[in-house]
C-alpha cells in the first residue's frame, strides 16, 4: 500500500558540523566517544587489535552485572574460590584456595584494585570455568559490534591472540557505564577494603585504586587502566560534564604518566569544542494524524524515546526537525502504536531519527458511527 506523509517542520538552533583539530596524541592508537550517543569525536588507529591488559576486565565486569541484572546471580551470593584462580599473578588481592568472598567484594576488588584472581574467580563462578566464561566474553563482544576483539582469559594478562581495538575497548565501555551507572560507585573509589576470612584467621587488606585519572582530573568516572608487558599502558578513561559523558580510550602509551596525560587532552579537547543537545522530550506531543474507521478522527502523536545529538560549540546553524506520519492509519489503534517519525537535519541532511507514537488509543468505530459520518458526507 502507498504510503501518504504529512510533514510539520520545526526549527531549534543547534551546530554545524565543524570539527576543531584534535591535541597530539603520543599513543599507538586512541580513540574518543561520546557515550549516550556513540559518536567518535576523534580517533586514530582506533581499530588495530591490539594486547588490552587489564582493560580487558571491562567487559569481565559488564557480565557480572548482566547476571546480576538478569537474577542469575546475587550480590551477597558467596563465591569459593579455586586453586586456578588463587593462582593469577600480577594485581591481585591475595585470594586462597577454598576462601569464600561473596560477589559484591570480588566486583568491588575488579572494579578498584584490578585484582586478577577476583577475576577469575567470578569468571568461574558465572561460567563454570574460566574458558566458559571467555566464551561469553567473545559472544558478548560479537553483539556489542567489536570486530576486532578477541578474548582467551578474564583478567587481561598476556597470552597470545588475546587483542582488542580501542574502538571495540569503547564499544564496551559505553555498554558498561550506560546501561550499569551504578558501577561508578566502584570506579569512582579510591580507596576501600576487604576482609580475607580463612583458616588463618580474619585480616582485612586494603584496595586502592589503580586509576589515578580519579584523582587528577575534574568530572572523572573511571574506568579502568590496564598494563603488561606486551600492552604497555593502556586506559579507558570516563568523565562526566554538563551532561555530556566521554570515553577516552588510550593503548600502548610508552609509560603510565603519559597514558594518563594523553587520556586528559583527549577529554579536555571533547569537553572544550563539543556539546550534547537534546531532541524532543519523550512524551511531548509533536502533531496529530487522521484515524480511518475510528471513534476518533485523529490521534496524535508523542516522541517515543530520547535523542541526544553531539555537536560542536561554535558556528551555530539551524536544525530542522520534520514529523513524518503515515497517512491510512486505521482504528483501532493503541497507545504506544508507532505511527511515523521525527527527523532531524541540519543543512538538508538529516542526522538522526526517532519514532512518534500513539498518545491515546482509538477504538474501532461501530456500524452507527460509521453510517452517520456516511450522512454527514452525504448532507455536506
């Protein structure tokens, strides 16, 4: 069936499109994202798979609170630990065989003190062994969209093949922080403590973070560094600002104060030349369309959900916003039915896209109703 559309147009004034030219990076490869909207503010080399190294524990975090999420598993479950995951070097918080730590206290030691053996042992526990888990992991990564990413262990230490891409690293980063904000609780910490229960005896040790980014930069919320010898130093940096929140992803940084140093031009060069603008609110109603065969005429129609578009601070230029709703909509019709779309553009290109949906709903109209709009034709 053809398809009629009525367009209302209105304006706002948002940006245009011109990008400011970004700091020297001293990293094999960087990337910048904005995280509501995943828009690349700058990048280079930003999809060479390349040895993460703890940054790799992003998405190992990522799976727990999915199975938090989805009541796999609980905070206060208690998780034992296994010879293989007491046996992780590098970071580490010094887990026994046979101790018992719940799930909340390993998340807590990942999340702050990049403890390997914390890793592993929620890995197992989630995926019934390490490679269970990594399996996850990469089927995890393939529905995120990271094409350049391959997982072998849970907690990033080097083995071979196990590479990522800073695109794939902020890929999974804006996965983690947008749809799980309550991690920052942990990744804005900087210093905290756990109790080792063992026959041994009760001692407590304490945690502090790895990521000094917390401390050294205004508006920081993580998110995790990451360091081997094969990585060199890596860091997926996240700040928060006027409503805007920025993934800075750094890898292969030839030492730990320039990863950091770089991971701060690339946010200090968001934050200066880019801005996050709003679209409709969700629910405001931007029109209304004829109904056929309803107790009503018309229905109108409300922005389904939110939109967020990034652009740069200066040159400002109009954006136009088009309502498009299909024309031979027919009753009934319930709220919440998608019956067309808002779309932006700014210089005649359109930028983005969001549905319009049903306000109310309309009920199909009876034989009396539809014979008496019959006479009302006839009479006119």
């Amino acid at each position: 069936m053809l398809k009629k559309f009525i367009a209302l147009t209105l304006a706002l004034t948002f940006v245009t499109p011109v990008f400011a030219e970004p700091p020297a990076i001293d990293a094999k490869s960087y990337i910048l994202m904005e995280a509501s909207t995943g828009t690349i503010l700058s990048e280079s080399n930003s999809e060479e798979p390349l040895p993460p190294a703890s940054v790799t524990k992003i998405m190992t975090l990522l799976l727990i609170y999915d199975a938090v999420n989805s009541g796999k598993i609980k905070w206060n479950d208690m998780v034992t630990v296994s010879e293989h995951a007491a046996s992780m070097g590098g970071s580490q918080i010094f887990l026994e065989p046979n101790e018992q730590q719940s799930v909340e206290t390993l998340t807590k030691s990942i999340a702050i003190a990049s403890a390997n053996d914390a890793a592993v042992a929620m890995a197992e526990f989630i995926g019934g062994s390490e490679d269970g888990f990594v399996a996850m992991m990469n089927e995890k990564a393939k529905s995120l969209g990271m094409k350049n990413t391959t997982f072998v262990n849970a907690c990033g230490l080097d083995a071979e093949g196990h590479k990522m891409s800073a695109k794939d690293i902020a890929l999974m980063s804006r996965e983690l922080i947008t749809k799980y904000p309550d991690v920052k609780k942990y990744t804005t910490t900087w210093q905290d403590t756990i109790t080792h229960t063992t026959k041994k005896g009760t001692t407590e040790f304490g945690l502090t973070n790895t990521n000094k980014l917390i401390k050294w930069y205004k508006d920081a919320t993580g998110l995790k560094t990451g360091s081997t010898g094969k990585a060199l130093y890596c860091l997926s940096g996240t700040a928060l600002r006027d409503g805007m929140e920025l993934i800075a992803v750094v890898m292969a940084a030839p030492d730990p104060k320039v990863r950091f140093q770089t991971d701060m031009k690339l946010l200090d060069y968001g934050f200066a030349n880019y801005k996050l603008q709003k679209g409709k609110d969700v629910g405001e109603i931007v029109g209304e369309t004829s109904v056929y065969k309803g107790m009503s005429d018309t229905v109108k129609g409300a922005v389904a959900s939110p939109l967020n578009i990034v652009t740069p601070k200066e040159n400002s230029a109009k954006i136009d916003y088009k309502v498009e709703f299909s024309n031979g909509i027919i009753a009934p019709v319930k709220k919440g039915d998608k019956i067309g779309e808002i779309i932006y553009y700014s210089n005649n290109k359109e930028i983005a896209r969001c549905n319009v949906i049903a306000n109310n709903d309309v009920e199909k109209a009876g034989l009396c109703k539809n014979i008496g709009r019959l006479l009302q034709m006839w009479i006119k």
